[in-house]
C-alpha cells in the first residue's frame, strides 16, 4: 500500500475515533458556561458551586437538589468541564462502587475526564486526576498515557513534577520517578518518603547538578 494512502486512511480512521468519542462524551455546550476552573472558580462558579457542588456533594454524603449526589456533580461538571474539585468527587462516587456511569449522572468516568481534556486541554490537573483515577482502577497502562501527556505540557510546575514522581513510582518506573522528583526538588519541593523509596529501589536522588545533565524526559524515551 502507498504510504499517502496509509496516511490517508489513518487520518479518517483518526478523525472517525474523535468524532466517535465527541459523540459519546456529548457537546460542551451548555445552558450556563461552560467555564474554566481556573479563571472562573470565584467569578462565575461560585453560584454552581452554591446551588450544586456543595459541601455534602462534594462528600458524596448526599446531593443538593436530589437525594443521590451524581446530578449535582452532573450539573457541576457541564458547566465548568475542569472543575478539579468536581472531578475528583465524580472519581470517588465510581471508585466508592457507584458503577462506571453513576446514578443520575449522562457520562462514565473516562467521557467527564476526556470532556475536561477536550475543554482545557493546558489543564494539568485534569490529567493528573485523570492519572490518579485510572491508577485506583487497576489500570495502569492508561494512566501511563496520561502521565506522558502531562509531562508535554510546559512549563509543568513543582507540585506536577512530584505527583508526576509519584505516580510513576507506583507503577514501578523509578526512573522515571527519580527524573520528575529531581524536577521537583530544583523547584522547591521534595518528598522524603518518596526520596527514602526511590534510594531504596536503588535510584537515589543525585546531586542537583548532575541530576540537571539528565536528558529528555521519560515521555521523551521509546
């Protein structure tokens, strides 16, 4: 086969595959919003967060406008798709056993994580929650790619660069995990339990300068 045609074929099979997902993780538009987390969590959300992201919501203790918390959070996440709170109460109501798609909730898990991809996609919250969920879940190959699409957003910040090690070393990729705790600690924070674990595993933190001779990060690497 030409590779024109290979290519041909792969951008509409690609271009099929979003399209199949756009479709079934529904349009981001909404009545009111949707908002950015970020810009709009004391301008524009306050009043969600008032009327549907309560604190008893956010508990999974129980909803505000019906006895089950999963519409509030419905609700909460339409209107701001990266509202790093809500998607990590949405996490915990699947993981606490709710199911893959919650009780009067229109999305899984996965489609509320990727519509918060999809609407902020320099969000790097949204994939480290995303990360962490998938890692709870017991699979640790998606949350991989995850992790690897978070290291592509620059300039990450210290707390992405430790949760990053983190994350890593659970998954057994200490080197990894050593590359993104030495990051972290050139910007100000560094974990001991995480430092004590990785010296353990026979990847000790180095010395600051020969730690910033170490290439490309692991998403960098084959």
């Amino acid at each position: 086969m030409k590779p024109a045609l290979v290519f041909v074929l792969l951008s509409v099979q690609l271009s099929l595959a979003a399209a199949q997902v756009s479709w079934n993780c529904g349009p981001l538009e909404n009545g009111y919003g949707p908002y950015d987390y970020r810009k709009e969590r004391t301008g524009k959300l306050p009043i969600v967060d008032g009327a549907h992201f309560t604190p008893e919501v956010e508990t999974l203790i129980r909803g505000h406008t019906a006895v089950h918390p999963g519409g509030d959070i419905d609700y909460t996440l339409r209107a701001s798709p990266n509202h790093h709170r809500a998607l990590a109460a949405m996490a915990r109501l699947t993981e606490r056993g709710d199911g893959i798609q919650p009780r009067n909730m229109r999305y899984s898990a996965d489609c509320w994580f990727l519509r918060g991809i999809r609407f902020a996609a320099d969000d790097p919250v949204v994939r480290l929650l995303y990360a962490q969920h998938l890692m709870r879940v017991k699979r640790p190959a998606d949350a991989l790619k995850q992790l690897q699409g978070l290291e592509a957003l620059q300039p990450p910040e210290a707390l992405t660069w430790i949760n990053l090690a983190l994350l890593y070393a659970e998954l057994g990729r200490f080197e990894e995990a050593r590359n993104c705790a030495e990051r972290a600690r050139a910007l100000g924070i560094e974990r001991e339990p995480l430092t004590a674990r990785l010296a353990a595993e026979g990847f000790p933190l180095r010395a600051p300068e020969a730690a910033s001779a170490v290439a490309p990060a692991a998403s960098d690497r084959p």
